[in-house]
C-alpha cells in the first residue's frame, strides 16, 4: 500500500482454498470526529461477487451501484456470471478514467469472489491499479492487521480455518488504530454464495480467540 493513501478504516480480503474471506471495521470517520459507529463497508455484488471499499462514501456507493448493474447486465446478455477479473478490470477502468480527468477517486477497493477458475481477490487503488493478491489489507489499520495476517495465513487453509485470523486480524486493527473500530462486518464468497456472519457468530469466534491467547 502506498503510504500516502492511509486514510481511516480497516478492510482486508484472503483467499483460502474454498472461498474468499472479506471483512471490515464499521468506523466512518471525518477527520477525527467519528461520523458514523455502524458504516457498511462490505457489499454483496452478486452470488459470487463482494467488494470492501474504504475512502468517501458517497462515490464508494456509487461504486458499488455500478458494478452492481453492470454485473446483471452481464447475467442477463450472456447467461452467465460475470468473472472476478472481469468486475475488478471494469471497476479499475472507471477509477482510471477519473484519473485521466485530473481528479482520481478517494477510494481504495477490494473485490473477490468465486468462478469458474476459483477464488480471486483484486486489490485496487484510487489510480486505478488493480493487482491480484492472496491475502490484503488496506486502510489505515492495515499495517497492524498485516502483522497477524503474514504470520498466520496459509492459502490451502479452508474458509473456516481462517476465519478465526481474520477475525483477529481486524480486531487488533481497531484496538490500536483510532480511525477504525467500533464494530466489525464479515462476508464469506464461497461456492454456496455469499454470507455475511451473524452478531453470534462473530461474537463466538471473537470469544474463542481471547480463550486461545496466551
């Protein structure tokens, strides 16, 4: 990540051997008041498709909506989904696109997902520049959820086994970082669709992790 697009917030992505694991804080910030304790930051696209977004809010929406029409659109003219590179590759057109215009978008977006060719993540940056990854953090608590992330992740880990370090991972993200925090989101992609985790669910997994801690 480029160190000068560190905004607030804490979003990351991994992708295990049947799926694809999104997660977020739930901290909307201006500056250093806290506009919002339960922003969504996590989206469902499609069955297969989810995004995170981190940076202003009302283009990440917009974001959002046009991968949205655009990927039933895609549906309905091709009978089939429309594949994890192909939605990343049009939303890093449309962030290019304002680039060449002088005025890039302040966001920075994670799109993952499963098709044909299996579990995919794409990180991309307000320039548009997309890039492939296995296991990603962006957002000003990225560089303390890295630190549990690149010790602990181990792409032929399944969904389930994973979650427990993404769950830990955000967590410490909002402890330490003051832009994020508050709550957190969870999204699951796997061949059984999309899923967000239930309060229980995330409360259980968080529970479990403090039991585990030295």
């Amino acid at each position: 990540m480029r160190p000068g697009v560190l905004k607030g917030t804490t979003t990351l992505g991994v992708v295990c051997r049947d799926g694809v694991i999104l997660a977020t804080d739930t901290r909307a910030t201006m500056g250093t008041f806290i506009a919002h304790k339960r922003a969504k930051k996590v989206f469902k696209i499609a069955d297969h498709l989810a995004m995170t977004i981190a940076g202003g809010v009302a283009v990440a929406q917009k974001i959002v909506d046009v991968l949205r029409a655009n990927s039933s659109l895609f549906s309905l003219n091709f009978g089939r989904s429309m594949s994890v590179p192909a939605a990343a590759r049009l939303i890093a057109n449309v962030l290019f696109s304002n680039r060449e215009a002088g005025a890039p978008l302040p966001l920075q977006l994670l799109i993952g997902g499963i098709d044909e060719s299996g579990p995919r993540l794409f990180s991309l940056d307000p320039f548009g520049s997309l890039t492939e990854e296995k296991c990603v953090s962006t957002g000003s608590g990225s560089p303390i959820a890295y630190g549990i992330l690149e010790d602990e992740y181990r792409e032929d880990r399944s969904v389930s086994e994973m979650l427990p370090v993404v769950i830990r991972a955000v967590n410490s993200a909002m402890k330490r970082d003051i832009a994020s925090g508050d709550s957190f989101d969870v999204a699951l992609v796997t061949k059984e669709g999309y899923r967000e985790l239930s309060e229980e669910e995330k409360r259980a997994l968080l529970n479990a992790g403090k039991e585990k801690a030295p």
